[in-house]
C-alpha cells in the first residue's frame, strides 16, 4: 500500500476576520509590524486537503495561538518582530484508529519590520499505516478469525477487512495478534509477529495457509511461519475476567470518586504465565509518571512502584498460573481535562495475557466515560477580617470531591498563590456541602481572591469579601508620637487587628514604626509637639469610607526640657574659711605640735530645682570641722564640658562626729609638711544632683525628689567623663529618670529608666531611653538624679558599698568622679 507521492500547495490570500488573540503579542497598528504568508506543503498519496488543517503560532515560549483551519489565517495580520514558530497539523498525535492519520510539520522564522515572510511549512505523516490482506488459502481453512493490531502504549484493534479507511497507530513497536479457529474447531490465539514501526511508515501484512502451517508476510520484513502442530492447540489460552466492568463498554465514572464496586482484571492460564502487559493510555495517569505499559511479571520494580503508588494492586499466584490487577483507586486519579486531548481511548486501559507457550488471550479494554466533577461555588458570605477561617456553601457531584480539592488564595489578583488547609466538610443536603478552609494570618485587603482545584485543575474562583470586626480605638497622645490600642470584642481578635491594622492621621496613612500584637497597640510616629489630630483606624490596606473607626481627637504634648539641664546658673552653697586639713604635727623632732594645714572650702551647685547632698557630706555644724570628715560632692569642675559651667560629682568618705585626729610628731629628716595620721571614717556617700531638694540633721536624712512636669519624653541625653576610684575600678556612674501621675486615683510611678555611664577619660555622650508601659497614664511629675557610684542608697547603704581612698596630704578621702553637663530630653 505505498501511496504515490504529490505536492498539494495553497497560498493564503484572503484577507479574513479573526487574527490572533491575546495569546500571541500581535501589531496591529505598529509602525514596525511585520506580515506572515504561510505556504503549506503536504505529503501522501491520500493527505487531506491542507485548508483543513490548524495553524499554531507561537514565539518559542509560554504564547501561542491556534487557528482550527488554516484558511482562517489572515496574511494582512501584523505580528511584532521577533522569532516565530508555525506548526501546521491535521488530526492528533493520540489517536489511533481506521482513517485516523495524524499529519504534522513545523518551522521556525523571523518576521521583520515592514516586510511580508513567506512561509514554508512541510507536513508529513507521523502515524504508522497497516493494511492486511487475507488469502483465500487462509480464509477457506477457518471457521472464525481475529486479527488485532496494537502499538505499544495504544489500543487493541481488530482489523476490518471492509473497513473503508486504513488503519492507523502509534509509531513504534507493533504487535500482530492471532485468534482463529480452523474448520475441524481447534482453535489458537498467538502473538503472530513484533515490529518496530518508524513515523510514518507504512506497514504492509499478507495471510495465507496450508494444512501445516499460517504464514504472516510482511512487506519489506521476513516472515512468520505458523505450525499448526499438536502442542499449538494441546491447552486453551489465557483468559481474563472483568470484574465490576465489562470488557469493552464503557464504565461510569465520576472525576476523583472511587466506583461503588471494585474493579479488577482476573488472568488464568492453564500454563505459566510469561507476560501480562497492562497499558495506560490516560494523560493524567502518564503526567504522575506511571508507564504507557507496564509487565506486571517483567520485574520493572520502578514502573510496578508508580502504579502501586497511585493505588493499583497487583497479586501474582506462586505458580504463576493467575493473576489479579485491582484498578479501583487508580480511576480517581483520572482527570476530565483528559477529554480534550484527542479524541479516543483517553480514558482507556487493556491487558494481555501470553502463557509460556506463546499463546495469548484476547485484550480485556476498561473503557471509562469519566463524567467531570461539578463543583460551583454558592456567592459566600463575607467573613469577619481576622478570621482564621472561612466556609462557603459548594454543589458538588459527590461528597468525595472534597478527598482531592486544594484550596489557594491570592492577595495580588493572582499573581501569586498560597495553599490553604481544608479544615472541613459538611453534608448540608444532598450534593450541597459546606466546606471549611484556612486563611492568610494577615488580611489587608478588603477581599481576597479563592481558587479551588480539584485533581490539579481549576474547579472554581471567587472572590471572599471581608467585614471589619466591631472594634473600637482609644489614643495616647505624646510630643511627636502616638500609641493606638485596638479594643475589639476577644482578645484575639484585638491581637488580630493590632498586626495588621492601618492607622490614619487627619485623613493619611500615618507611619508605624511598632507594634505590639500582644498588647493589640499600634505606635505611630512623626506628628508636631502641641497639635490637634483626628486618629482613625481600618483593617484594610485600600479602605472604603465605610471601613474606618469612628476618629479619636488628640492633642499632643509639649516638648518640654529640664530646668537648667546646662547647669549654668549656679550658687554658692559651701564657703569655709580656714577649715583644719588633718591634725596637727610637730615642725621637726622637738614634741612641739605648732603646725596645723587650713584651706578654703568654696561649692557651686545649680540653682533649685536642683539639689544635692553636700549638706551631708559638708556638714556644717559637724563636732569636728576637718577636711577628713567634711568633704563637698558636688560642686563646679574646672573641666569644662560645654559652656561655661560643668558639674563634678565625686563619692566620699564624711562623719559629722569625727573623732580627735592624734597629732604627729616628726622623727626625722626628711621632714612633711601634713599629719599623714589618717582617723576612722564612719560614712561614705556618693556625689548627686537631682530635681527636688534635701535636708540632713548630722543623723538623718529626708530626699524630696520631683519637679512639675507634663509631658513624657522618650530619653534623657547628655555629656560626661568618669573617673573610676583607684580602689573600685568596677564602679560607673548612674543616670535615673522616672515620670510620675496619677492612674486610677492614685499617685505613683508611670516609666522609669536607669543608666550605666561607664569610665571614659574624655568627653563621652549617652543617651537612656524610656518607655511607658501604662496606656494613657499622663505625667505630671518627673524625677531625675545622676550620681558618682552606681551602688546608691541611703547612709548605711552607701556607708557599706561605696569605696573611697584615703589620701594624707591632702586629709581627704575621696572616690570615683562623674563630670556632666547638657542634660536634654528627647521626644
């Protein structure tokens, strides 16, 4: 049957409607658009006319168009310059069958700016042509025959010798199969001949027969020579059992739902098996992996494996005389998208069983009509935003569509997906159910895009509009910053909205710079100190004027700085004339004790507000007035920071009742000009400045800090250098402040603060931040001390923990230096 070979030929001049769709960038209206003018060539003595085949165009990647006839495609389309591929075809690569032919050719060209490209697309086909003739030598000594035709991965076909079209399969290995009866009624079925069949190519196959044997010629091939001998015929062939179906007849499926009954192929054979091939043509089971056919005795573990996988269960008799194969779980993997590719056998499964001796059964074929799952998604309700979940009302075909649904939701028109958990599914009445899915943990949108898949494929989308919660906002108001608590009906949901929600200022998306989910409070920052602002809140990122909080008005703080924080108003607290430096000592051996060292005592400290405690450690109404026991802690420093006054706080040792210092008498020369007897010193104190003011009475001694002050400031900032004491090296200086009101009635502490200022011999700034962990509390007071020792207390405490070094010649014993100066507050 080899066919003539002609040339049919068409240009494409009509100028037709339709074009190309989106799918393919096209320029119509370009300037720089160029122009396409197929020319279509086919090849085969029967080929069909070329103005029935389909014309694909597409730019080598993701976009692509079909025309269904090439005589739809319009030569005056633009298309934009660029690579192009063009396939022309004439049926499909999946179909097999009698006049089925699959003709296909394809070329890659580049169209230009302004210019026409021809064209030139050669098709030929790709299937493979079998034609059978049977001799009457053959025909006469038969009472019945069968021819079928497989290719391998297709159908089983049994050849029609009136049939009006050739027949066609897929290229490849082919097989010939043989059932027949002679006219005394034995009877055989045989694997007849194995062919490896290239594309396109035309197979050619002649039956005859005489008393001792069958002969199958081959066109082109050597023969296969039959005997028709006693062991031919001495056992049956293997046969095959459909159990739950019938072989050949459509069974009804249901897209992913497990048939009510199993169903199975049941193989037995007389003999030993030696193959049992099962073949699975279906796309959807191919797409997993599974084999187009597989020997289920061939001992191809990983081509067995994929189908076990997806649920076939395959049991083979020790004596390998039978066989089961149970398919029933693996229908639900089938998908109805199948249904357009091709036209026949998508859905379709056989099995052939061959014995040790060559024989063969006759295919069993599970065709399936596979009706789609129908889902359709019920308009849903909108969902409180916050929500974990979500539950739409969905019509299905059958309950089991929720065993293969997928849940996606997209927050960017689709853009991107994120995979929901199904949480649930409800039998509302009969093929209504309600079916429960996870959302995003954060929603910022008024609605959120819902895809539900069903085996892979898109069963339904909508989108899920969202209600915001009834919740309210309260605001804390401070300089240039606002804190927004969120006052929804749950905890949860109040921690919910404070991770999400957005906060407006006068009508504008203020600046969130924190937030504290747990505590459901929003900061926002960049407001002005002493300004009026209406707050609003809204869960949604593009809000409508229904979706905000009623608005909150606020008024900001002051900013508001420490009095004299530069310390340059200073007064005078500390003037001593002439006061005793030790006790007195001898000028020279003689015991005659008439040298005694004085010095001046001058103190500034900063005016009131502020204060210290040099009251305590210069007491002036000490019973021993020494430089030993009275000793200034705060005063001016000689070091200037900044400006023109800097305050030294140094620890000391004092004792308002100091005991006699013995008198000293010199030995010999070298001689000293001070009493190196250094006396017990009872107390010790840190050198301080704070806001308030403070009394000693040589026993006890009263703080009374605070100063009036409204607002809340976010850190205190300033300049120091520390000097650790020689015998404490561990030591720094300390910097506290508090802010002080009233909450609920009473009067205490709202934020406090401390700082570690750690040595450093030159000018070093730091900065001690503050934070108001009461919502709402307003400040009325606020308390600031810097001190020379971090260890402070009262008398006995310092008395126990700061350390001083004595120092003779001097008479004094003093401790670790803190020098600061700029103190500010920042909001």
């Amino acid at each position: 049957m080899l066919k003539r070979i002609a040339h049919i030929y068409i240009i494409l001049l009509a100028a037709l409607a339709g074009g190309c769709s989106n799918d393919i960038d096209d320029g119509i209206g370009d300037a720089d658009a160029g122009y396409i003018l197929p020319h279509i060539y086919v090849s085969g003595d029967d080929a069909p006319d070329v103005s029935d085949f389909s014309l694909t165009l597409s730019d080598g990647g993701s976009k692509e168009h079909t025309w269904s006839r090439a005589d739809e495609f319009s030569p005056t389309q633009g298309f934009r310059p660029g690579r192009y591929v063009m396939t022309a075809s004439y049926g499909n690569a999946e179909d097999e069958g009698f006049g089925m032919p699959f003709y296909s050719g394809s070329t890659s060209f580049d169209v230009t700016a302004n210019k026409t490209t021809d064209v030139t697309v050669n098709c030929t086909r790709k299937n493979v042509a079998v034609a059978l003739d049977v001799d009457e030598s053959f025909s006469s000594r038969m009472s019945g025959y069968n021819v079928i035709f497989h290719s391998e991965g297709g159908g089983y076909f049994d050849y029609q010798l009136d049939a009006a079209e050739d027949l066609y399969l897929r290229h490849g290995d082919v097989e010939v199969f043989l059932h027949f009866t002679l006219v005394d009624g034995r009877a055989a079925s045989v694997l007849m001949y194995r062919v490896a069949a290239a594309e396109g190519e035309d197979l050619s196959f002649r039956l005859s027969a005489d008393d001792a044997a069958v002969t199958l010629d081959v066109a082109g091939r050597e023969p296969r020579v039959l005997e028709l001998t006693s062991e031919l015929f001495s056992a049956s062939a293997p046969e095959i059992e459909a159990e739950g179906f019938i072989s050949g007849t459509p069974l009804e499926v249901v897209e992913g739902v497990q048939p009510t009954v199993p169903v199975v192929f049941k193989v037995s054979s007389s003999q030993r098996l030696s193959e049992v091939v099962f073949t699975v043509q279906p796309p959807s089971l191919l797409a997993l992996g599974i084999s187009r056919e597989t020997d289920l005795l061939g001992g191809d573990e990983a081509a067995l494996g994929q189908l076990v996988q997806y649920g076939a269960d395959c049991t083979v008799a020790a004596d390998r005389k039978s066989l089961t194969l149970d398919v029933t779980t693996l229908l639900t993997y089938l998908k109805a998208a199948d249904s357009s590719v091709g036209q026949r056998n998508l859905h379709g499964f056989s099995l052939v069983a061959i014995n040790e001796l060559g024989q063969v059964s006759r295919p069993a074929t599970l065709e399936v009509d596979l009706r789609p799952m129908e889902i359709e998604v019920q308009t849903p309700d909108r969902v409180e935003a916050g929500a974990s979940t979500a539950t739409v009302r969905v019509k299905a075909t059958s309950g089991d569509f929720i065993n293969h649904l997928k849940v996606y939701t997209s927050t960017d028109d689709g853009a991107s997906w994120d995979n929901q958990a199904v949480t649930g599914c409800a039998e509302i009445s009969q093929q209504l159910y309600d079916v429960s899915f996870r959302l995003p943990g954060s929603v910022a949108y008024p609605s959120v895009r819902v895809r539900m898949d069903y085996l892979g494929v898109q069963a339904a989308m909508f989108d899920l509009y969202f209600t915001s919660p009834a919740y309210t906002i309260a605001v804390d108001a401070f300089a240039s910053q606002a804190v927004v608590k969120i006052n929804g009906s749950t905890p949860q949901v109040s921690q919910a909205i404070a991770s999400s929600a957005y906060v407006y200022v006068n009508g504008t998306p203020a600046n969130i710079y924190m937030r504290d989910d747990a505590n459901h409070l929003i900061y926002v920052t960049g407001l002005t100190p002493s300004a009026t602002y209406d707050v609003t809140c809204t869960i949604f990122r593009h809000p409508e004027s229904g979706d905000f909080t009623a608005p909150v008005r606020i008024t900001t703080e002051d900013i508001q700085q420490l009095p004299n924080g530069t310390f340059e108003e200073t007064d005078e607290v500390i003037n001593w004339h002439d006061l005793p430096m030790g006790g007195r000592y001898s000028q020279n051996a003689m015991p005659l004790f008439n040298r005694q060292n004085r010095t001046d005592v001058v103190a500034n400290q900063p005016k009131a507000p502020w204060a210290s405690v040099n009251e305590k450690t210069f007491y002036q109404s000490s019973s021993n007035p020494n430089t030993w026991y009275m000793q200034p802690s705060t005063m001016e420093s000689a070091n200037i920071i900044s400006g023109a006054v800097s305050i030294k706080l140094v620890s000391v040792a004092f004792d308002p009742a100091g005991a006699d210092i013995e008198p000293y008498r010199q030995v010999s020369p070298p001689y000293i000009s001070y009493n190196p007897n250094v006396p017990d010193i009872r107390y010790r104190a840190a050198g301080k400045i704070f806001l308030g003011s403070y009394a000693y009475n040589g026993g006890s001694e009263e703080y009374n800090e605070g100063y009036p002050f409204g607002s809340r400031p976010s850190a205190i900032n300033g300049i120091y250098r520390y000097i650790p004491g020689g015998d404490s090296p561990e030591d720094c200086g300390r910097v506290d402040i508090s802010l002080w009101g009233t909450v609920d009635g009473q009067y205490r502490e709202i934020a406090s603060a401390t700082g570690k200022l750690y040595p450093s011999a030159t000018n070093a700034s730091f900065s001690v931040p503050i934070s108001y962990p009461i919502f709402g509390a307003k400040a009325s007071a606020i308390k600031v001390m810097v001190s020379s020792s971090y260890d402070i207390g009262d008398i006995d405490y310092e008395s126990r923990h700061i350390i001083t070094s004595a120092d003779a010649q001097t008479a004094s014993s003093t401790g670790s230096i803190l020098e600061v100066d700029e103190l500010t507050l920042s909001y």
